[in-house]
C-alpha cells in the first residue's frame, strides 16, 4: 500500500495565519487560495488548524461574529498526525475512527505535511479499475 507520505501535501506548501487573525480574514484567504483549511501561527510554530468544518460549527453555528472573533478561539487543536511511513489506508481508518477530514503527517515526530479527505479521494479515482 501507498505510504501516507507520498500523497502529503508538504508544510512549504502550508497556507499559514497568525492566531490572532479574525475568523473572516482567515475564511476570505480559504476562498482565494481554494483551500479548505488553514494553519494557525504563533511566530514560526504551528499550533493548531482551521477548517471549513470548524467555520460552520464554530462560527456560524454558534452566532459567534466573524469580524472579532479570533481563529485562535475556534480553531482545532492539537493537530491529530499520522507517521508518514503509514500507509493510506492507515489515513483513511485514522481520519473515519477520529471523525476528522485533515491529518499532520510527521517524520521523527516532526510536522512535515498535511493529508485530507480530499487526497484520498484523488488517489482512490486514480486507481486502475477493473
């Protein structure tokens, strides 16, 4: 099988925000950049993850106004990661079992990269069908 490292989206590739970024700057850049997910700052250190998900049931939902409020405040965290040696399938039992749609990947217990539902998705379509 696929190791989950493979099919990872590396953190050069990470669309990044300051914590103290407003929920509507933070859903603004998710639409430009065509992302559904955005990781959250403190200088150069990831602390947590914003995703549409967390919008909709912790923004919108919950009445909170996008203009004041924080990401910091409606964020997920901590990240939940996988060792990108596992294998897809791994992701994919990992992402079901936690009722989350985006994994860390880590090496050495390191933040390297980042996969969603979405990639599973694109790998799963690109298998040889019978």
């Amino acid at each position: 099988m696929v190791p989950v490292k493979s099919f990872m989206v590396p953190t050069e590739k990470f669309v990044k925000v300051d914590r103290d970024t407003t929920v509507r700057r933070a859903a603004e850049m998710m639409r430009e950049c065509g992302i559904g997910s955005v990781f959250v700052t403190t200088g150069e250190e990831i602390i947590g993850i914003l995703t549409d998900t967390d919008l909709v049931r912790r923004v919108v939902a919950a009445g909170a106004n996008p203009e004041n409020t924080a990401i910091e405040k409606v964020m997920s965290a901590p990240i939940l990661t996988i060792d990108g040696e596992k294998t897809l399938l791994d992701a994919n039992d990992l992402m079901a079992r936690e009722h989350v749609r985006h994994l860390g990947v880590t090496r050495g217990g390191k933040l390297v990269g980042m996969i969603s539902v979405r990639d599973l998705v694109v790998f799963l379509t690109n298998l040889p069908r019978k």
